[in-house]
C-alpha cells in the first residue's frame, strides 16, 4: 500500500510539474503571437523580401543560371522554382534573426530578467521562445508558399506537407543560432553588424540561389566548400528534398546536430554563474 501510494505521489508531481511547464510554454507562445498580431507590418516585411528576390531577381537570371536534372529533380525546372527552398529559408533565417533582435530588446527592457526568473529550467525557458519564435517562421514560410502560387510556381502540392518537419526543424536551427547571437549582440545598434557577417554570408553562400555543382564548375573552391559546411545549405537542402517527397539524410544529420550545438551555446551564455552574463559582468567591475 505504501508502494502504491508513494508511486501515486510520484505520478502526482511529475505531472504537476508538465503541467506547469506547459502553461508556462503556452505563455509565452500565446504572448509572441499577441505581439506579432499587434506587428502587422511584420508580416508584409516577411513577405516583401522573398517575393522581390522572386519576381526581380529570379526573373533577371532565369535565362543565365540553368539548373541540369540533379536531385530531387527528375526534369529540367525554371530558375523560380529552383529558388524557392532557398527563399523559404530566407524567411526562416531572417524571422530567426528577428526573435534574437526581439531577445536584445527584452534584455534591455529587463523583460529578459523577469522572464528567466519564472521558477521553471533556464533551458526549458530559452527553448520556448525558440519555438515560439518557430512557430512565427512557420506560418510566415506558409505564407509565402500560398503567394508563390500566385506567381504560378509548381511546387507539389503534397510536398506542402512532407516540407513541415524540415521547416520546423530548419527554423529550430536557425532559430537556435539567433538565440546564440543575442548572447553576444548587446545592443540593438550592433545588430546591423549581425547582418552583415553572419545573416548575408550564410544566405549567400549556400545552395539558396545556385547549386553546389555550379560553384565548383566556376573554380570558386573556397567558395564550394564553405557552402558544403553551411549549416544554411543545409537546411536549404532539407527543404527542397522534402518538397518533392524525398529524404536527405546528410542535411536531416547536419541541421539536427547544429541546431543542438547553438541551443546548448545559448543555455550556456544566458546562465548567469557561466557565459557571457560572467564577463560582461567582470568587465563591469574592472
């Protein structure tokens, strides 16, 4: 009976903790939707970037970049629709800047403080804003897939379906790095200096705008192979796999590992006894 009763106790408060845990994640989920409902011009800007590089520049070098029958593909396809993925992750990437950019703003506010001493795990913390955060990319990704169709892009519509897990895993990544750079961006007006050495490199040394094989053709080696190591490339390549069906084990491995190895970056900088909150600290009192 003693047994019994101590198991049930047990069963109690672990789910009394998940319970906690949950509504605490549903918090601040439902407080970035509020505030990103409040933003309308978020959208429109999330939108407005992708579909210019589709219609002005896509458009431009259609008859320059032609895209041979290379995987997933099984026929010739129009430069558009070879650009797609990789405007797909564009607004995964600059919505997962956009959160650390919100992240820095929170943190001069002081709503960062108030929020990382919610009685809950720094980590469980961290990690619902990165799916909040997620959740915004998700639905704006969406978004611009419905306005591709305007523009008559042929992507499958079943491949609607088979790209969600990859965007969701895609924009935890990216998401991940964004919640790394708020480490270290202490400022909003450092953030531009964020754009210029990590956003634009990673975006365009990727797979996002032309094949790898069209880079090695070229001779731009260096080039080549830091696209091969770019966690972005790689994403990209998750997602236009799955666009049409198909599985791309070498990206899945790539993105799962990163996204792993910036979250836990970032749980280690905002932890006060360790990370950057030590330093900047030190410096303080030097």
């Amino acid at each position: 009976m003693s047994y019994t009763h101590s198991k049930q106790t047990y069963l109690n408060r672990e789910f009394m903790v998940y319970s906690s845990q949950l509504r605490a994640m549903l918090a601040i989920i439902q407080r970035e939707m509020i505030k990103f409902w409040h933003q309308k011009g978020r959208l429109v800007a999330a939108l407005v970037r992708p579909s210019l590089w589709l219609i002005v520049f896509a458009a431009g070098f259609q008859n320059v970049f032609g895209v041979s029958i290379i995987p997933p593909y099984e026929t010739y396809i129009e430069y558009q629709e070879y650009v797609i993925p990789g405007l797909l992750g564009m607004v995964l990437l600059f919505n997962g800047m956009q959160s650390s950019l919100a992240m820095v703003y929170d943190r001069e506010m002081g709503l960062m403080r108030l929020l990382l001493t919610a009685p809950q795990p720094r980590w469980f913390l961290l990690f619902s804003k990165l799916v909040s955060g997620t959740i915004l990319s998700l639905l704006q990704a969406y978004a611009f897939l419905l306005l591709s169709v305007v523009f008559q892009i042929e992507i499958p519509l079943i491949g609607w379906l088979y790209a969600f897990p990859a965007m969701l895993l895609g924009g935890l990544m990216l998401g991940s790095l964004g919640l790394l750079l708020s480490v270290y961006v202490k400022q909003l007006e450092n953030f531009a200096g964020t754009m210029n050495f990590v956003i634009f490199p990673m975006f365009f040394i990727s797979t996002a705008l032309y094949p790898l094989w069209k880079l090695e053709e070229s001779g731009a080696e260096i080039v080549f192979q830091l696209a091969s190591y770019n966690p972005f490339t790689h994403a990209v390549e998750l997602i236009r796999f799955a666009l049409y069906g198909q599985f791309n084990a070498i990206s899945l491995g790539v993105v799962l590992v990163s996204g792993f190895i910036f979250f836990m970056l970032s749980v280690w900088g905002y932890n006060p006894q360790r990370g950057m909150a030590k330093f900047t600290k030190q410096n303080k009192t030097k």
